[in-house]
C-alpha cells in the first residue's frame, strides 16, 4: 500500500444496543465514544440501529409477503379490469 493516503485501521467495537450484542473488529472507521472491552483493553464504539443480532432477516421472524396471492384474490372478488378503459 502507498504509505500517507489510506486511513488507520484498526480495532472498533460496533454495538446494537436494540439487542445488547457487541462485537470486536478492525475497520477505518472510529468513534468519539470508547468502551473497554472483555480483554481490559479500551476501544472506539460506533454504535449501531441494526445488526445481524437484531435484522428481522438473521433472526429468521421476517415475513415473506405473497403478492401473488393478494393480486388473484382482488381478481377474484372484483373481477379482471376490462382492456377498454
């Protein structure tokens, strides 16, 4: 790497407190807040809205909406719209 235009990177803690999970990692980004970690140690927090501890998809309760479903239904109860209009 050419030395003097990448960032510093290094360990950051990211934190969802939605669900009171933590994780340790290293990225450019940093944070003004610190926390000290399970190891002693002080790290930057970035605190976060949504994680894969609290992402309706990791979590496995995301609803699968059946559009398909609701379009034949209405056809059903209201009949197929006429071409002409």
């Amino acid at each position: 790497m050419k030395p003097g235009i990448h960032p510093p990177y290094g360990p950051v803690v990211f934190r969802d407190r939605a669900a009171g999970y933590a994780f340790l990692t290293r990225s450019t980004a940093t944070g003004d807040k610190t926390v000290v970690w399970e190891d002693g140690n002080t790290y930057p927090v970035i605190d976060v809205e949504i994680s894969s501890a609290s992402h309706p998809f990791y979590t496995g309760t995301a609803r699968v909406l059946d559009t398909a479903g609701r379009v034949e239904r209405f056809e059903r109860r209201y009949g197929k719209r006429g071409g002409g209009r």
